[in-house]
C-alpha cells in the first residue's frame, strides 16, 4: 500500500500534466489545480488498490487517475457534444508528455533503472515547469508540450509575438539553469 507522502510527492507532477492536457478553450473555466485536487483525493481513495512497487508505477497509476479526471472534465464542459476519441487520446497523452519531459533532459536508454531514472527526471522537470512565474509557465506549456502556434500564443497570453518570444526565452533559459543546479543536465 502507498502512502499519503508518496502520493503527495508527486502533486507537482499533476499539476504540469493538468496544465499540459487540459485543452486552451477550458482555461478560462476549469482550473488546472481543480483536477489536481480530484485526481489526488482519487489516488488517496483508492490507495489500497494500488498494485505496483516501483515509483515508475506510481506516476503511471497516477497519470492514469488524472487522464480519467480530464475526460471526465471535458465531458461535463461538453456534455451535449461528447467526443469519444478524445477521451481515448488524453491518456495517450498524458503517457507522451512523460515522456517527453523525460527525453528532453536524457537519451533513452533499455534498462529498468535508466526507465526509473526517467520517472525521476520527469518529475523533477515538471517541478521546474511548475515554478516558473506563470506568464512563462503557461508559454513554454502552450508552446512546447500543446504546440501552439507563436502567433496563437500571442492571442491567447494578450501579448505581442515578440513578448512572447521573449516568455518563451526566459522560461527556457530559466529551466536550463534550475536544471543545471539540480544536476539534471
């Protein structure tokens, strides 16, 4: 059985993961710590039933309660156009920007602890994500792990293109250099 520390070690986690799949239309209606709040009072409910042992498995467990707390979100946010294949992607998702997070940082590699190293990164990198003032949070989340558009973005964040690159390059720089005290690069 996990404990409530284990889980609440990986609240940050969540929170990047909510911020990352929740779609840019439902910004202004959900807040992405309202899913992080329900998905860690799932993970405390449901806590017994955990099977795994690794923190590999933990984070899976957890992404898969978050994806579930996602599609149940946008299906109360849509409810008279649901979208079945959508709630089929967020999962998949979720899986990706995991995984993401973690080659951003680490070349692959097939051994069990290189897959634990992984987990590890990938939270410590959406620790730093997290902790970034949250203009530049929200910009290199909708430009790097949604794939907005420069000029979207603009729109979106009510700031010129240039300001935006400007987010975008001290978000970076930023997580470069936290990443570099933490010894993550």
């Amino acid at each position: 059985m996990i404990s409530e520390e284990q889980i609440e070690k990986n609240r940050r986690y969540l929170q990047f993961l909510a911020r990352t799949q929740l779609p840019n239309h439902l910004r202004n209606r959900v807040d992405p710590s309202d899913i992080v709040q329900q998905s860690m009072l799932q993970a405390h409910q449901a806590a017994g039933d955990f099977r795994g042992s690794s923190e590999g498995e933990l984070m899976a467990w957890l992404r898969k309660i978050a994806a579930g707390v996602i599609a149940h979100t946008i299906r109360d946010q849509h409810r008279d156009r649901r979208d079945i294949f959508r709630e089929q992607a967020i999962q998949q998702r979720l899986d990706q920007s995991s995984v993401f997070l973690a080659n951003a940082f680490m070349a692959t590699a097939p051994s069990p602890s290189a897959k634990i190293e992984k987990e590890e990164l990938a939270r410590s990198v959406a620790e730093l994500v997290e902790q970034l003032p949250e203009m530049q949070r929200d910009a290199v989340i909708l430009h790097y792990w949604q794939g907005t558009p420069l000029r979207e973005l603009a729109e979106i964040l009510n700031k010129s293109p240039s300001a935006v690159a400007g987010l975008l390059q001290r978000g970076l720089a930023t997580l470069r250099e936290q990443a570099g005290r933490k010894q993550l690069l």
